[in-house]
C-alpha cells in the first residue's frame, strides 16, 4: 500500500511542459480546495445547528470590516511576482514580506480602532469585541513565508497541499468546538485565529526561505507599477462581492445578514471552489504563455472548457435540489435560504467565466481591463440595490447582483478576453453554448423528477436528486459529443491521460 501511494504521488508530481504541469497542479489545487470546501461545509452545516442566524451576522460584520481594509490596502504585490518573467524572484522576496508585515500591521491597527464606529454603523455594539479580536488576522497572514509563492508561479500546487487544508481542517474542528461549548459568535473568531497561527507555522515548515526586514524602492516602484491596477482593482471586487452583504447588514440587520452570508458560502462553493482551481492555476500557466499567443488563445479556449462543464451544471443542480437541501440538512429557521441560494447559484455560474478572464488579463500585463468593467458593475449596482432589497428583502439584493453580472460585466470581459487571444467568438459561444444546453436539459429532469416522486425532503431524496443529475448531464454531454463533436469529453479525457503520464 505505501509503495502505490508513492508511485500515485510520484505521478502526480508535476513536472515536464507547461501543459502537464498545469494539469498535475489542477488536481492538486482541486484535491485542496475539495477538502477545504468540504470541512467548511461541515462546519456550517454544524454551526446552523448550534448558533442563531444573529450570531452568523455578527462575525459577518467583523468579516467584512477586515476583508474591505484588505482589499483598500492591497498592493498586487504576489500577482507580480507571479507575473515576473523571471523564474527566481528571491531578489524581491525580503520587500514583499516587509510590506506585507506593515499592511497587515495597519491593517489590524485601523479595525481596532474603528470597530466602535462600525457597530455604530450596523447598529450592533456586540461587534466590537469580535472586530478587534480579528484585527490580529491581518498581521498573522502578513508574516507568513513569501516563498510559499514560488508554488504558484511555478506550477507546483503539491507543495502547497498542506498548508491549505492544514489551516482549513484546524479551523473546522476549532470552530464547532467552540461552539458547542459556548454557542457563540466567538466561536468563529478563535478558530479563524488558531487556524492563521497553524498557516504561519506551516508556511516555514514547507519552504526553507527565511525573510528579513527590507526595503528597496526600486523594487517597490516595479512591483507596484504593476500591483497598482490589483489595488484599484480589489477594492472594486470588495464593493462588488461584499458592498451588498454589508449594504443588507445595515439596512435589514444581523439576521438577514446571516442568512444571505450562509446561502452564498453554500450556492456559490462548488462553482467558487472550480473557479478558483482555474484561475490560481491559469493565471501562472497563461503567464508563462504571454509571448506566444497561439498557444495563449489554446489555454484560454480550454480554460473555458473546462470551467465550463463543470460549473454550469453544477449551478444548475444547485438551483434545483436547494430547497430539498435546505429542508433535509438546515433548521426550519432557515428555510429563507433556499431561495437566496437558488438566486446566487446563478452568480456561481457566471463567476465560472471570470475565473478565465480576469486572469488573462492579469498575465498579459493588462489588469487595468478587468479594473475598468468592475468600475461599470458598481455603478449599475449602486443604482438598483437599494429599491430591488426595499422591494424583495434579500432575495431583491442577490437578484440585482446575478442581473448585473449576466447583462453586463461578464458578457464585456469575455468580448475583450476573445479579442485578446485573437480568438473566434464562433468558438467561444460553441464552448459555452453546449454545456449551457446541457445544463438546462439536466435542470429541467431533475425538476421532473422531484415533482413526480415528491422528493422535497430527505437524505435519500437529495441523493437521488443529485444521482439523476449526474446521469442525465452525463448522457446530455455524451450526445452532443456524438451529434456535434462537442470537445469537452475530448479535453477532459487529454486531462486524465496527461496526469496519468
């Protein structure tokens, strides 16, 4: 049994062109995000059980405190290096850490001196403590090991396996500890806290680069030359991806928050965690790729590929088995979340295409593209959240976000990723036409089947739901394949050959 499992890692190991090692490093990005995911569906599943929707809201506030003073401070600074048409960047290394450590040193700072004004803001004085306890989080993520970036930019995802799940399962079984001894929103904050104290071990327990204090302005000046547009950037995504959880916060409170903060984690994981395969492994691929656009516009058109005859179907299928989800596996007080999860798996599918594109963008030198349609995406949202959440309640707010991303950002992002490659929009929309079409055929069998049968509620119902899905997805795919000469079976099959090599 151990020599297999050495020879299985042994293949798995990536090595050779780019093309296995983009493969090799998407499995092990896959197995890492899988179990990650996993573990954090556990302990939300867990934590419905064991804590109020009240008490979700509340580390919700502190969530979106830390994650927009990240996205405002945030320098670019590892997209850079990725970027780097040099393969050893140790040069850089000593001011990247140096200027981490100080964000995250400021960082904390300001939330712990804000955290009153923002309680005040959402209305609730019991996010105060919780804020500033999480102000640690940024230091302890600032301090960790630059090196672990050479995993990224070279392709070798294996190596940084166990530093991901290692702080995912530390923080899963921290979390539900906590919390069924103390049925609290602390419970959140101490796993959040011991699961970065495990990640800033592990990161020096796998890479043997040791950072020192440093600064050079050149490097500053080159890095940030590049980082500025992933600065503008991140603080659009933040107003974009988080503006609407903290815009219900405050208008509709704790609670409300709760809930639409779980239905996304839920609705949109399984499309999240494909996309976030594609483009961690994309964008270091499509960087080493960046002079040679033939080869450029193959990856991209199999990027897509890819992402897309995963994710859509399992949008999809979540818009479909959610409320049978949400009334086997959740308390009766959050039966709301069905509809919100079905509205926001939507998003999971159109997400599933940026996962491509913001990428390109990034390694071709151009992240300014992806900078300029968020910057259009805010404007229309600001406009319609208001009146769609007074209307609708949180429903109203996913649906003005799905809206915006179907009729504007990603439709511009995908025009301008296909003039990029110097690519066929023929081939673009036959790449997410069929598996579109797929998607629809295998929706509308398992609506069949759950009003047919009565499957509303049940562990058995919910898997016989997801097992019809599969098999008529499946069968959707293998026809138009037969008919059409549909090529994801053709890709997919390449994948498992190449990482079997």
């Amino acid at each position: 049994m151990r020599e297999r499992l050495k020879r299985l890692l042994a293949t798995l190991t990536p090595g050779g062109g780019v093309g296995e090692q983009t493969v090799k490093s998407g499995i092990w990005a896959s197995l890492a995000n899988g179990l990650g995911r996993s573990l954090q569906f556990l302990k939300l599943g867990a934590l419905t059980w064991l804590l109020t929707q009240a008490e979700f809201g509340l580390v919700g506030f502190a969530l979106l405190t830390l994650a927009a003073l990240r996205r405002i401070s945030k320098l670019g600074i590892e997209e850079a290096l990725i970027e780097h048409r040099d393969d050893d960047v140790d040069a850089y290394l000593d001011t990247a850490w140096t200027l981490r450590t100080l964000r995250g040193v400021g960082i904390g700072a300001v939330a712990f001196l804000a955290a009153p004004f923002i309680a005040d803001f959402f209305g609730n004085p019991r996010a105060e403590p919780l804020i500033q306890a999480m102000a640690v989080l940024p230091l302890l993520k600032g301090l960790e090991n630059p090196g672990v970036i050479y995993f990224r930019k070279n392709l070798a995802f294996h190596r940084e396996f166990v530093y991901r799940v290692g702080k995912a399962a530390t923080i899963a079984v921290v979390t539900v500890a906590v919390a069924f001894v103390y049925r609290s929103a602390w419970a959140f904050v101490i796993g959040d806290i011991v699961g970065a104290l495990v990640a800033l071990a592990i990161s020096y327990a796998i890479h043997d680069y040791r950072p020192r204090p440093s600064f050079d302005r050149e490097q500053f000046d080159e890095l940030f030359g590049y980082g500025k547009w992933i600065t503008a950037s991140g603080l659009l995504v933040y107003l974009i991806n988080e503006g609407d959880d903290a815009f219900v916060g405050w208008l509709l409170g704790a609670s409300a928050l709760g809930v639409y903060q779980f239905s996304y984690r839920f609705s949109n994981a399984p499309a999240t965690e494909i996309t976030h395969v594609v483009s961690s492994v994309a964008f270091p691929a499509y960087s080493k790729l960046q002079d040679d656009v033939e080869r450029l516009r193959s990856a991209f058109y199999q990027a897509l590929t890819l992402t897309t005859v995963l994710s859509f179907p399992t949008a999809v299928g979540i818009v479909v088995v959610a409320p049978t989800f949400v009334a086997t596996f959740l308390p009766p007080a959050w039966e709301e979340a069905a509809q919100v999860m079905q509205i926001l798996a939507l998003w999971g599918l159109l997400r599933s295409l940026g996962a491509t594109t913001g990428p390109l963008f990034q390694a071709v030198g151009r992240p300014d593209y992806a900078t300029k349609i968020q910057f259009g995406k805010l404007l229309l949202i600001a406009v319609l959240i208001y009146p769609a959440t007074q209307a609708y309640g949180i429903a109203g707010t996913a649906a003005v976000i799905v809206l915006n991303s179907a009729l504007f950002s990603e439709p511009v992002a995908s025009y301008v990723a296909v003039r990029t490659v110097d690519g066929s929009f023929r081939r673009f929309f036959r790449v997410v036409g069929f598996p579109a079409l797929a998607s629809v055929v295998m929706g509308l069998g398992v609506y069949a089947v759950r009003e047919s049968l009565a499957l509303y509620e049940g562990l058995v119902a919910s898997a016989a739901l997801v097992v019809v899905g599969v098999a008529l997805y499946v069968a959707a795919v293998g026809l138009l394949e037969l008919v059409f000469d549909y090529e994801a079976p053709a890709v997919l099959r390449s994948v498992v050959a190449t990482a079997g090599q």
